[in-house]
C-alpha cells in the first residue's frame, strides 16, 4: 500500500488533535525547506516531517497495549517517561498504518524524540523541524530558525541544549541518547576542526 501525500494526511488528521494535525502540517513545510536547503530528499522529509508525531496522541493504555504488541523493547527511561514511547511506536505505525517500508524515514520519526549518535541528514532535519516549525513558540526559537539554514549541526546541538535544559527544569529522566546524539555532534566538530 503507498499513499499519496494527501491520503496521508487525510488518514493522520482522524488519528490526532487539530493542534497537533497544525504542528505536523508545520514539521512537514520546515522539514521540506531544510531539505531543500541542504540537498536532502524533499519528499522523505516531507513525510517523515507530517508523519512524526503519529503515534502521540493514542491513549497511553493504547501505547502500552501496542508496545507490547509489536515487541518493541523500551529502555528503563522510556518505560517511566511515558511521553518518549511515540518516538519508537510512531515509527511501526507509520509503517504498518501508512504504509511507510522506506528505512531513513522510519527512523527518523523513530529518534526524533531523544536524538541519537550518529544521526542522519534526514534524522537531524526532522529532530530540528519538530524544534522551529512555524506553530513553535519559546523563547530562542527565531534564533534556532535562523541557525538552522546556516548551521545544521549548530542548531542541533542548540535544540539539545533546549531539551537538556527543559528536562532538568522539570526533574525529569534525561534519555541517554540525547546526550550521546549532543557529544558525537561537538566530538565530530571538534576532529573536524570546526569546534
Ligand atoms: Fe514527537
Ligand atoms: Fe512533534
């Protein structure tokens, strides 16, 4: 089964909230610009951009019952910050429910909660699209929608700040993954000679 674009979204928006369809439709648009801009594949990123956050609004129980279903392992940080599980499940429901087979854009909508080491093009496009889409409002947002045409990495590694930063103001669990994907960024840079 390939869907177009527009079945996609059609398909997305009874599975989500309005403001929720508004800010995928966002990630998808930012997500197309970055992509352009950085000679990546506009149409990957284009759905991986509306297709994200496809899992974030099934009741939690719903989740659990699906996580289980599919044999998708949760690490210990997952299990307690509950909000992380839709990065992993969204990418076997993109692939089972839209019928998603394409590998870098399942895993795009896979990490982009946490980040990852090593991340791909379209990996960092859709962690960051999901930072700066229009809908985005927080203080340092313009300055990371700037960044983000100029800089890729810089504003990757600014988005991790944001989250590391928002994770302990909060109190919560910090997903390893967030830090690897910041320390493989400034470690690359840095034997690059672009620290
Ligand atoms: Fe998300
Ligand atoms: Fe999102």
């Amino acid at each position: 089964m390939k869907m177009m674009l527009e079945e996609l979204m059609q398909k997305l928006k009874t599975n989500m909230d309005e403001k929720r369809f508004l800010h995928s439709l966002g990630v998808m648009k930012t997500a197309a610009e970055l992509a352009a801009c950085y000679n990546a594949d506009v149409k990957k990123a284009e759905i991986a951009g509306l297709l994200h956050d496809c899992a974030r609004d099934m009741d939690i129980e719903h989740q659990l019952k699906m996580v289980e279903y599919f044999g998708i392992l949760l690490d210990d940080i997952q299990k307690r910050e509950k909000v992380l599980i839709h990065g992993p499940l969204g990418a076997v429901t993109a692939e089972r429910d839209y019928g998603i087979a394409d590998e870098e854009i399942l895993n795009a909508i896979k990490i982009h909660t946490t980040g990852d080491a090593d991340m791909s093009m379209l990996d960092k496009i859709i962690l960051l699209s999901d930072f700066i889409e229009p809908g985005r409002c927080y203080p340092g947002v313009e300055d990371l929608r700037v960044k983000a045409f100029i800089d890729l990495d810089d504003a990757i590694i600014g988005a991790f700040d944001s989250t590391i930063r928002y994770v302990l103001s909060k109190g919560s669990l910090l997903h390893p993954k967030t830090i690897s994907g910041r320390n493989f960024i400034l470690m690359q840079r840095e034997s690059e000679g672009r620290a």
